[in-house]
C-alpha cells in the first residue's frame, strides 16, 4: 500500500521531470545533436532526477533521525522537509508550487495529525484554514491596492500544507519568518529588477525554521505583540 511519504517522493520525481528536459539538453548537448531525440533526453533526466531526490531524501530522513531518534516525529520531519525542498527548487526557478506537493502535502500533514506529538488533529485543520486564509486575506488587499495580483494561488495552498504540519502559530510564524526573509534578501534584487518575488522559497525557509526551533522561536513571535 502506497504511503503518503510514497505519494510525495512520487510527485517530486514527475515534477522535477517536467522541467528537467531543458536542463539537461544543455548539460549534454551543449550544441545540437541532430539524433538526439527526446526520449534520450527524457531518460537521462529520469536517471538524473531519480538519483537526485533518492539521494536528497535519505539525506533528509537520515538527519531526521539522528536529531529526532527513530521515532514518527522523525518521519514528519523527513516528509515536511521533503516538501519544503521540493517547493523551494520548483519555486525558485520556474515561479510555480505544484499541486502535488501543496495538496498532497496538506492531505499528508493531515493524515498524520491523529498520531501522537503536535500538532493534534483540531490544531492541524486550523493551521491549514489559517495559512491558506491569512495569505488569501493579503491577497486581496493586494492586488486591491496595486490593482494587480498580488499572491499566487500557489502560496495560499503551499501555507495550508503548512499549517497542516506545524498549527495555527507555526503558519503565522512561517508567514512571518517568510515574509522577513524574503524582504531582507530579495527585495533590493526585485527594486533593481522588477523581477517577480518567489515567496514559496522564502515561506520554505520559515516553515523549516519553525519547525526546527519551534517553541523558543514561537515564544519569541508571540512575545513581540504580547
């Protein structure tokens, strides 16, 4: 029987396929090949990127374990991390959150939310509503004040899949850390360039650091407004 973790693993490997043609053409053909076909280039994308993830998730559920023990908290660990670097590499270069891993995610961090350890399953369901809620409120005051869209569908489901792993505090610390982060590193690079802002990345790095540090860094935000 297909796991959740299975699901996930799954998703980033046709994901990563997807935009990996391009990139790998030029790795191997640097000038055109007139045999070349794309199904040679398909296949040694597939071997790249099968390596790649198989590589990058032992990474994540070896260093899982040793911070966390063998224990479920570490397989949460692994699956969120998994997630986060999946959005993050997607986000990064092609301005786009797949579902898969958005949705999918939330489906995970929901399916394990009855387990035992934080978050509890009330606690996982309103952290999904307050991560997809919270960044569709900003959306649409956004695009109501610079007449333009303003956040990406993409960002509002990749915060649910958040707050399904980490509850209403961690999303709104994830939001918060995102939005910090993003402004401090990317923000004088937009000004210069106008280029689009890719918030998936900088909201990966806030869920990774709440959940990482969780109650001193909770603690810490709530103390700023309390």
């Amino acid at each position: 029987m297909e796991t959740a973790l299975d699901y996930v693993e799954r998703g980033m490997k046709a994901i990563f396929r997807r935009f990996a043609l391009r990139d790998v053409r030029r790795i191997f053909v640097p000038h055109p090949i007139q045999d070349a076909t794309d199904d040679e280039m398909q296949a040694k994308a597939d071997a790249i990127v099968d390596a790649v993830i198989e590589a990058l998730v032992a990474v994540l559920f070896g260093a899982s374990v040793v911070v966390y023990g063998a224990s479920l908290h570490a397989v949460s660990a692994a699956a969120f991390g998994t997630l986060l670097l999946g959005i993050a590499i997607t986000d990064a270069r092609h301005y786009l959150i797949p579902d898969p891993l958005s949705l999918g995610g939330l489906v995970a961090g929901l399916a394990i939310s009855p387990l035992p350890g934080p978050p509890s399953v009330l606690a996982s369901i309103l952290g999904a509503v307050a991560g997809f809620g919270v960044l569709f409120a900003v959306g649409l005051v956004g695009e109501w004040a610079f007449k333009k869209p303003a956040m990406g569908g993409g960002d509002m489901k990749m915060m649910a899949m958040v707050g399904a792993f980490l509850g209403p505090a961690g999303a709104m610390l994830t939001i918060f850390l995102g939005a910090l982060v993003g402004t401090i590193v990317f923000a004088p690079v937009a000004l210069r360039t106008d280029r689009e802002v890719p918030f998936g990345v900088f909201l990966a790095v806030g869920a990774a650091a709440t959940f990482l540090l969780g109650d001193a860094l909770t603690d810490w935000y709530a103390g700023m407004f309390l």
